[in-house]
C-alpha cells in the first residue's frame, strides 16, 4: 500500500494500475493480481490504509456526544488530505477491511446513542462519510488547481448564464477558498442538527 500510496503522490490516481504498481514495486502483475483481482480490488486496500491512518483510541463510544462524532468526520478529512487524491480514493471504494470497519462501527455507535428515533444510525453515519468524501474531493481538486496557478483566473471569469445568486449565500469559490476548517464543520453540523439529541 506504501508504494501504491507514493505512485499516486507522484503521478495522480489516474495513473495508476495493477501492471503500473508491479513495475514500481519491481514484482511482476501476477504477484500483485494473487493479492488484488482488479483495480478496485486495489482502490479498496488503499482506502482502508487511508483510514488506518486515524487514531480512534481517545473516542469513548460509552459516553457518546455530538462531539466524538465530529471528531471522527475531523479526523476522517484529515486522513484523506494527508494523501494525494485521499478523497477519490476513498469515494465509492466500499472497503471492507478493518480501518474502514471500525471508523463505521465507531461513528454507528455513537449516533446510537444520540440519534432521535426517527433516525437511522446507519444512515446518518453513511451521509456523514459521504459529505466528508465529498468535501474533500472538492477541497483536494481547489487545492490542485490553486498549485497549478488556474484557481485565480478561474474565479476572475464571471459566471455565465446570467443567474442571479441569493443575497448573502455562499458559492463554491468562498466555501473553499475562506476558512475551510469552519466551513467543513459547519456542514457537519448542518447534517446533526434535528438529527441528534
């Protein structure tokens, strides 16, 4: 999984296959197709490392709160930005190993406790997941296009189709560009209100 993770910091998601990775790890494709069937067999160990990465031992499932659970979303973005492309990694990978099993076990468990009961805890947890996968494929495509140097000159061109916006709302390009740690939490707890007690 190292050497998967360091091939796509270097050349991007998009690069990267089974017969790409052999070469990189100097094996040859069928040793790597005895551990992975397909490409996403391979999307779904690297996601799984992605979440190993985050350290739930301070989270007390016994004593669940609202903020546990965006501790877990705060340290499942942080996971995913620490690697190039963290969050399409992740998005649609369904993994079903240990790090991804004990995030979602972890988050399930405390909206147990805390969801009102019209509530499913597994949904809100899986709607959480998904708007963390979500911010930070958003946030990881603005971060590379502010490293290319186009952020700039896209915001500079006005939007087309002459839509008028609503007074006071915010628009994708302040969402990313101002303080993305607020409004990253803002949207969590966006989905928690009236969802939790």
């Amino acid at each position: 999984m190292a050497i998967a993770h360091d091939y796509v910091d270097e050349h991007g998601l998009d690069a990267l296959t089974v017969r790409r990775l052999a070469v990189a790890a100097d094996v040859t494709p069928g040793a790597l197709y005895k551990h992975f069937k397909d490409q996403r067999d391979l999307r779904r160990a690297m996601a799984d490392a992605v979440y190993a990465t985050i350290d739930l031992s301070d989270i007390d499932t016994a004593k669940p709160s609202v903020e546990q659970v965006i501790a877990c979303c705060l340290r499942m973005r942080t996971a995913m930005l620490s690697f190039r492309d963290g969050g399409r990694i992740v998005a649609g990978s369904y993994s079903p190993f240990a790090a991804t099993a004990a995030l979602g076990a972890t988050l399930r468990t405390l909206l147990q406790a805390i969801a009102l009961p019209s509530f499913d805890a597994g949904n809100l947890a899986y709607v959480l997941r998904n708007y963390t996968v979500g911010f930070v494929i958003e946030e990881q495509a603005y971060l590379a296009l502010v490293e290319a140097g186009e952020w700039d000159d896209l915001v500079q061109t006005p939007p087309g189709g002459g839509v008028d916006e609503p007074a006071g709302a915010s628009d994708a390009i302040t969402i990313l560009s101002d303080d993305r740690n607020r409004r990253f939490r803002s949207g969590i707890e966006a989905i928690l209100a009236g969802t939790v007690t």
